[in-house]
C-alpha cells in the first residue's frame, strides 16, 4: 500500500504570506456575515436605544419594514462591509502573528503549559488595533441604523459627521468598543481554540489527522458557534453603551448607565445571542474554508512539547 501523499501548501507556517493570507480571510469571514446579518444587526440597535418603539425582535422587524420596506431594514450596509472587513483583517491576521511571537517570547514548554493565556494575549492585542480600523465605520453605521430621518448613504453620512462634529465623532465610541470586543474577541478565540481541543479529544471519533476536511470543517464550525453565545453574553452591556453613544455623542458611559439601568443594560441579549452565535460560527467555519482552499497550512493545537513529556514523566 502506498504511503499517504505529503500535503502542498502554498506558504510555510508562521511566515509574512501566511499572516498576510490570514488577514485576507479575516477580511472575507468578518465583512460576509456582518453584511449578511445587517437587518438583525440594526433592530438589535434600535431596540437597545429606542424600547418604547421597539418592544421587541419581531416587533422591531416590523416597525423597520412598515416605516420604509426592505431597503430599511439593510440600511448601513455599506460601512458594515467595510468596517468590519477592515476589523476582521487586522483581528485575525493580527491573532496569528502575535500568537505566534508570544509563544516564541515565553518559549515551547510555557507557551504549552500556558497556551490559553497566549489565547488571551495575542487576541486582546489584535482587537485593540483592529478596533481603531473599525470604530469610524461602526460610529457611521449607527449613526444611519438609529436616527430617523438620516441619509442611508455612507458617502454622504461621513462627510455630514466630519463636518459638523469633526473627526472626534468618529472615536467617541473606542472606548466603549474596546470594552465591548476586546472582552469578546478574547472569549472567541480561547474558547474557540479550547473548544476544538475538547471537541477532537472527547467527541470526534477519530484523531484529527484522520478526518476528513469536511468533518474538520464541521467541528470548525459547531466550536464557533458555542464560542460565539459566549462571546455575546460577555460583551452584550459594552454594546449596548456603543449603540446608546454613537446615538447621541453627548452622552456618556454614566448618564446612559442612569437612563437605562442594570437591567436594561442587557436588553437586546437574545437578538444578540442568535447574531453573534450564528455569526461566529460562520466566520470560523469561512475562515477555515478559506485556509483549504488557498492551501495554507492548518496545524491542530499542539501535541505537548516532547522535553515537557520527559520532564513530567520523571
């Protein structure tokens, strides 16, 4: 019987192509489901800064429908796709390569032993510069989504806020976002990672290395989902505060903790929960289509150091 056929891929692990491809299908995961979840996106917004108009989900759909039709319920489309392209390019080829210092700096053994605090590490510093590429285009989608009347054009949303509120208006919110998805981002990725690791030790019936890219891609995408219901039960009051701010720039993390107090800081959880845990797991599961079909490597967690296994078996 002949041996297996040794896997070509198109960039070595750990290299400037392979970070930059990965930045590549952060971009493609990230901009896709945000854009494809735009309408439940912005009756999530809208609930959280107007209840008394929208009670609820369903109600919500249904105020934004009747009010102006489908192209409503879409409306900031244009800086979703383009904010959160930006945001996930810089999140996930930003995760790579800091993992990868990070495990260098704190040598094999450690980086093994401690594997998910370098989850922590290098997702916490990826988001907070991918925050920056993402915070102008966030402050103009909600700005669209929640004030009636306002131009549904982004061309025309961002001149407008530059103009009469200057360039501030556009990190007003960093703040609040980085409260928001630093918290989420490091969620996703070390429980994403944790989980997948679970998932081929406990559940799979077969190692890793023997499934198929299809099973592969399923525990991708299941792990993304659970990391993703996670990520929006951490990061759900920071959202809430970013949706309330980007409303109204007058305001501030007190006086919007006063309006809407603790409980209702919270309101808007289930909308979210639904978005963020389909979204994740389909970012995951893209992402992880997007390293196959570029043929980029896709190493599993890795096996304990060799010189660790000695050491503790002593």
């Amino acid at each position: 019987m002949a041996p297996p056929k040794k896997e070509e891929f198109s960039c070595e692990l750990n290299t400037t192509k392979y970070f930059a491809l990965c930045a590549g299908g952060g971009a493609v995961c990230c901009g896709s489901t945000h854009l494809f979840v735009t309408p439940l996106d912005l009756v999530k917004c809208r609930l959280q800064v107007d209840p008394g108009k929208y009670k609820s989900i369903f109600k919500g759909f249904g105020v934004s429908f009747k009010e102006g039709g489908a192209a409503n319920l879409v409306k900031g489309w244009a800086p979703t796709l383009l904010g959160y392209s930006a945001q996930g390019a810089f999140k996930f080829g930003g995760y790579e390569y800091f993992k990868y210092k990070y495990s260098e700096m704190v040598g094999e053994e450690n980086a093994y032993l401690y594997r998910t605090g370098v989850y922590l590490a290098a997702s916490a510093s990826a988001e907070m510069i991918a925050d920056c590429a993402l915070c102008p285009f966030e402050a103009t989608k909600v700005r669209m989504q929640t004030t009636p009347g306002y131009t549904s054009q982004m061309r025309k949303a961002m001149p407008h806020m530059l103009s009469t509120e200057g360039i501030g208006v556009f990190f007003k919110g960093i703040v609040p976002l980085w409260g928001r998805q630093v918290p989420y981002t490091m969620m996703k990725f070390s429980s994403f990672e944790k989980t997948v690791e679970y998932l081929y030790a406990n559940v799979m019936p077969k190692p890793r290395e023997q499934c198929t890219k299809g099973e592969q891609l399923l525990v991708t995408f299941a792990a993304g989902y659970i990391a993703g219901v996670l990520c929006a039960i951490v990061s759900h009051p920071a959202d809430t505060l970013v949706s309330k701010m980007n409303k109204d720039p007058s305001s501030s993390i007190g006086s919007i903790l006063a309006e809407v107090g603790m409980l209702g800081i919270w309101r808007g959880l289930t909308a979210r929960i639904i978005m963020i845990g389909t979204l994740t797991g389909l970012q995951w599961f893209i992402y992880d289509a997007y390293k196959v079909y570029n043929a980029m490597p896709r190493p599993a967690p890795g096996p304990m150091p060799e010189s660790l296994r000695k050491k503790l078996n002593k």
